[in-house]
C-alpha cells in the first residue's frame, strides 16, 4: 500500500525528507485535487478527470501557492474559487466549511492572544499552525501566510516584539469576515 505524505511543510527540503523515510509521495497543505490525483496516479487504476487540451498538469513538488482572486486588498483576501475547487466543487461543503471557520477563528484568536501573553514560544507555534491551517482551507492566504511566519519564527524561539500580533490577526479575520459571510449565505 503506497504512503502519500499530505503535510502542511511546503519548505525547500521537506519533500525529500518525506521520501528519504519511505513516503511513496508527497502533497502539500492545502490539498488542491489536481496534485493529489497525480501523486496517487502510478498506484491506482482510476482514469484522471478529463483536463482541457494542452493544459499541463501542476508539479506535484510545487511548494508555490496560487495567488487569491482579490475581494479585499493586501493581505485580506478570500479565495472563493480555490477554496471551492479543493472541496471538488462541493459549494454546501465549502459553505459548512467556511462557517466552521467563522465560528472558531475568536477561540483560536484567543489561544493566541493567550500563548503570546505568556511569552510562550510553544503554545503560540501550535496556536498559529491551528491558524495558518484553518486559513489555508478556506482560501484566506493572507492569514495563512502570516501565520506561517509567526510558527516558524515560535519554532525558532524568536518572539521578539509579538504584542502588536493579535490585534494584526483580528483585524485581518473581522476584515475577510464579512465576504467569507456573504458566501455561507450564498450571496
């Protein structure tokens, strides 16, 4: 049975890392269709979905994230249509998704508000991957890039000045809050 590694480490090097331990292959968070298919294809049978002529397929390998359909600008952005792709095309999914998402970000908030208030380098990396996670599965990049920042500099043990880094996080979810809430009511 081949072993596929879906993992959120799209850094230079993890990819080996995961093959050098007898991973059979490898994708990256957040799981796009078309990547995942082309890792499973030499294990499976299962013809690929029809794609248009000459359109080439993504690396599997690529550690690039597509840039977002700007609703808001900078980093304040809801990918409607990625986000919609990865739950393949599955819009009652993606709106139960999406509202998951609205209802739980003030509680990771907190979390974080929490571990950066104790200067605690370990709950505040768990707290932003919980974070960096969520956003990357609902399209919000902005949030999710930020947050992958705010990891591996807790991962390293750097905190350095964190206290403007919750209210930069609640600004950034109650600036895409009210797109992501327009989608959940199929506006």
């Amino acid at each position: 049975m081949p072993v596929i590694a879906m993992t959120a480490h799209a850094l230079s090097g993890y990819k080996e890392k995961c093959l050098a331990a007898g991973m059979d292959g490898y994708v990256t968070k957040p799981v796009q269709q078309s990547l995942l298919l082309e890792a499973l294809a030499p294990y499976q049978a299962v013809q690929e979905p029809a794609r248009q002529p000459g359109a080439a397929l993504p690396s599997a390998n690529s550690d690039r994230i597509a840039p977002a359909q700007s609703e808001l600008p900078d980093l304040c952005q809801f990918d409607r249509a990625g986000f919609i792709e990865r739950l393949m095309g599955n819009q009652d999914l993606a709106r139960r998704v999406a509202e998951a998402f609205v209802a739980g970000m003030p509680e990771q908030l907190s979390a974080l508000a929490e571990a950066v208030g104790n200067s605690n380098a370990q709950a505040t990396r768990y707290a932003a991957h919980a974070i960096k996670g969520a956003a990357a599965n609902v399209g919000c990049m902005g949030i999710r890039n930020r947050a992958s920042k705010l990891e591996q500099a807790a991962e390293s043990g750097d905190l350095g000045d964190t206290s403007q880094i919750v209210p930069e996080f609640a600004a950034m979810f109650e600036a895409v809050k009210p797109v992501i809430q327009r989608f959940c009511s199929g506006e």
